[in-house]
C-alpha cells in the first residue's frame, strides 16, 4: 500500500470510524490507533521540541495485515496531533510491510532505520532459513513529516552466513565517532543474539560482529536496544523461546534487560542477569529515547504476540491494541527503575487523601485513576496488603508474593506473581481498558488490559492493619487533534 492507495481508501471507512468512537473501552490516557491495529512502537525522539510516537499500524482492518507507520506527535505528552501515516510498504524492498525500526536525530533533520519485509510465496518455505527478506532500510526526514531519501542499505546477503532469515528491528548506538547499529538475529542454530553493524556517515554499513550472552537465551531476541544511563550500559530485548522459571518467564515471550559492559573497539561483551522490565500479561517490543531534557523514555506494546488470552472487546468495535504510558528510566543499585513520566500530573483532579489506616473505600467518578499508597510496615512477615481494583480484578501482597488476579474482564488474563520481599509503595494507573501497577518505586511494573462490563468504580481496601498514607487523583483524558474527514 502507498499512500496515494491509503488516501484512496480512506473515505470508505467511515463507518469503521464511526464504530470506534463508540466503543467505551476507548482509553483516556494511552496512545491507540485511531481504527485498525496497532503494535510496536517505532521511531521514538524528540526533534526541535516535538515528540514523535510513530507505530506499527493496520489502519483498515482491526487484525494482523500489512503495516504502515502511524504518526503521532507531541510537545507536553498531553495534547496530541494525529499526523498521516509516516511510511508505506511501496517499494519492492518492503512490499509487504515496513517492520519495526528506530530514529537517529541530527541537527539538520532525522535518519530512520526499518526492517522491509518480503514474504516470498511461489514455493513451500519454513519462512525461518528460507521464503522471507529481511531488508535494511534507511530514511531521512528533515521534520519527522516528509521523507526526502528512502533507500536500501543492507539485505539479507550482507548479515553472517550463519544467520536464519530473522534479522531485523535495527537501533543506533554512537560510540567514539562511529555509529552501531543493534539488530535482533536468529540463527542457523536457533540460538537468539544481537548483530553489530559500524558506519561514519550512516550511509555505508558493514558488520562488525554478533553478540551472544554466555549461556543461550532464548531463539530470537526481538526489539533490541542498547543505550547507557546513569553510568550504566543496558541492552533491552525481547526473548522468545525462554521457558518458565517459578515466577519468572510466564508470558509466551519476555520482554527485559541484561545490564552490560560492551567494549565494542576490543569486541569484548559481559551480560549480567536478564531481568524482565514488566511482569503482566500486555507488554512487549519496547523502544527508548532521550529527549531533550535529557531523560531516558521508555514506551512499549500494550499486547504480546500468540498470547492465549485475547482483546475480542475491541475487535467488534475495529481497533485492537494500545501503547503504554510513557515511562521515564533510572539505574539505582543494579536495577532499572520505571516511573511515569511527570508530566501525567497535569491529568490529575479531585485530589483524595487519608491515612492508611482509614482507607476502606474510594470511589472515582469512572475508571480512569491514579493512586498512590506508601506503607510503613515493610516486611513479609508481619503484613499482607489486598486491593480490589474492580468487580473482579484484585491485587494483593503476602508471604513476599504480589499477585494480579483477574476474572471475566480478563478475557483468559488470569494471574501473574511477582516475588517482593519488601512492599514500600504502591503506583497504579487504571485507565478504561488498562491497568499499570508501578511496584517500590518502579522495581517491578505489571500491565494489562482489561475489559470490565461495567465501568463504575469502586477501590476497595480488603487487608486491615496497614499503616501509611494514601493519595487518589482522578484523570483527565489526553486532548488528540485529529485531521479533517478526507
């Protein structure tokens, strides 16, 4: 699909569009797509004062299908502008879907990187070694609007011999004048790695070297990302093919970070232990960025690939899937820690407070709430917490196991645990269709959707005991400037 074909079609959608907006599980607070389907996360930066959130998106069918980019943009991550889809499959390089990929920001303008997928169908193929391009691309926009150069870079030949026809989802790393770029990989052995490939003018790439951790993890590590923060080297990914472990691993695939030390001039890795970034059901394919002030921004899917749980509520309504809030990165004592970013404060309204101690129930005009909960008694040992989120939807802290129960609204989203020794404070954001649990200042985060019938709300404290403090806010809803009917 190009655009002169998007642009086409468009006016015979209305009645899509229309059955969106009357769906009641449309989120106030998370990015969507405006109909159809949406998945990762792409392109993420800041380019004079604008935050651009481009994605990957099916905007005529609520259903996997052939991807664009989506577009939206912000200065202050409330209002929004609905921009036209970014970039389209419209050159035999990536015929049938321009995957994921990332934004270099310079001065003069934005270089992208993108995975052009060709899904070849004369023959039989195990579309693994054989029947799939995995096709490099690169752009250059000077306003992260219009696209001035479009052009291949690498195929399929120019990755290791030994690599399966899974390459993709490229990130750029700068180091000491050179440029990286991070590539996902799968190979010959179905063993999961990351691909280095160096470049001066972000032009002319060659490989440089492949990247394993000292154990095998996984086949395939998705969505790679290397970046440094607070004096530390992170690579995020997305494994696939890593079994469960007790509590740890119970999504189909993980979604994580290995804290690293990667001396790329001498071609020296060390992986520290993966840990997942999110312990619900809905999160996977994160991206970051630093923006202008500085900070390290994560945003990911609100969903999973071949989940066996489902988001059918949607679907009747032709949209599926979300983004989750954007979340602002630090390192502190070995762990990655996750917040929202403060500018969510400006949603906030009606303000509660109260003791601990005296919280028994609050109850929100709807569903779309912040609550903050600091607890004084610290230990496993001699406390247990329980929160009725919703009719069926409960979270609750004993014997250092924090569980997230779900009923009904689950839609088969039924519990997830993570280990907490110590239970500080409490963040939870519940939108409409979505819950995010912020657990000891972000050690721990758990996501899901969730699909109540009814959308009046009750937050009811069922542990007694407790000693600490309290605050619920009320949220507005993000303010989005959609274009004109075409």
């Amino acid at each position: 699909m190009n655009k002169e074909t998007y642009l086409k079609e468009y006016p015979k959608y209305k009645n899509m569009r229309e059955n969106v907006k009357r769906d009641k599980n449309r989120l106030h607070f998370h990015m969507m797509p405006p109909t159809g389907w949406m998945n990762d996360p792409n392109g993420l930066c800041q380019f004079h004062g604008v935050n651009h959130i481009y994605f990957q998106y099916t905007p005529f069918l609520a259903g996997w299908g052939t991807k664009l980019w989506g577009h939206y943009t912000t200065k202050d991550w409330v209002h929004y502008t609905e921009e036209e889809p970014f970039l389209f499959p419209d050159t035999k390089w990536d015929r049938d879907g321009v995957y994921s990929g990332s934004a270099c920001v310079k001065e003069d303008g934005i270089h992208y990187f993108y995975t052009g997928n060709v899904k070849l169908q004369d023959k039989e193929y195990d579309y693994i070694m054989n029947g799939r391009e995995q096709n490099t691309m690169h752009l250059f926009s000077p306003d992260g609007k219009n696209i001035t150069v479009k052009e291949l870079v690498m195929t399929n030949e120019n990755y290791p011999s030994n690599m399966s026809k899974h390459v993709r989802d490229p990130k750029i790393y700068e180091k000491d004048g050179y440029y990286y770029m991070i590539q996902g990989g799968r190979d010959d052995e179905n063993r999961g790695c990351v691909l280095l490939f160096q470049s001066d003018n972000l032009k002319d790439w060659k490989w440089y070297d492949t990247v394993y951790s000292k154990q095998p993890f996984g086949y395939m590590w998705e969505c790679p990302d290397l970046f440094e923060i607070d004096g530390q080297q992170i690579m995020t990914c997305c494994p696939q093919g890593v079994e469960q472990q007790g509590y740890e691993y119970q999504n189909v695939y993980q979604c994580g970070y290995f804290p690293v030390s990667f001396d790329i001039e001498n071609k020296k890795y060390e992986f520290s232990e993966f840990t997942e970034l999110d312990k619900g059901f809905d999160i996977y394919a994160i991206q970051t960025f630093q923006d202008e002030k500085g900070r390290r921004i994560l945003i990911g899917w609100m969903g999973i690939p071949d989940a066996d749980y489902d988001n059918d509520a949607t679907v009747q309504y032709d949209w599926i899937h979300a983004l989750t809030m954007p979340r602002e990165l630090s390192f502190k004592d070995g762990k990655l820690l996750q917040k929202p970013l403060k500018e969510m404060q400006q949603l906030r309204k009606n303000e509660f407070h109260c003791a601990l101690s005296e919280f028994v129930q609050w109850e929100p005009k709807d569903s779309c709430f912040e609550l903050h909960i600091d607890f004084e008694e610290r230990t496993e040992k001699n406390s247990s917490v329980k929160i009725q989120l919703r009719e069926d939807v409960f979270l609750s802290w004993e014997k250092g196991l924090f569980r997230l129960n779900m009923g009904k609204s689950g839609h088969g989203r039924k519990e997830r645990i993570a280990e907490i020794k110590q239970l500080r404070n409490l963040t939870i954001f519940s939108d409409t269709s979505a819950i995010e649990i912020f657990i000891n200042d972000g050690e721990n985060v758990m996501t899901t959707r969730v699909y109540s019938e009814n959308l009046e709300q009750k937050v009811t404290f069922l542990s007694k005991g407790n000693v600490g403090n309290v605050a619920g806010y009320e949220l507005g809803s993000f303010v989005i400037e959609k274009h004109e009917e075409k």
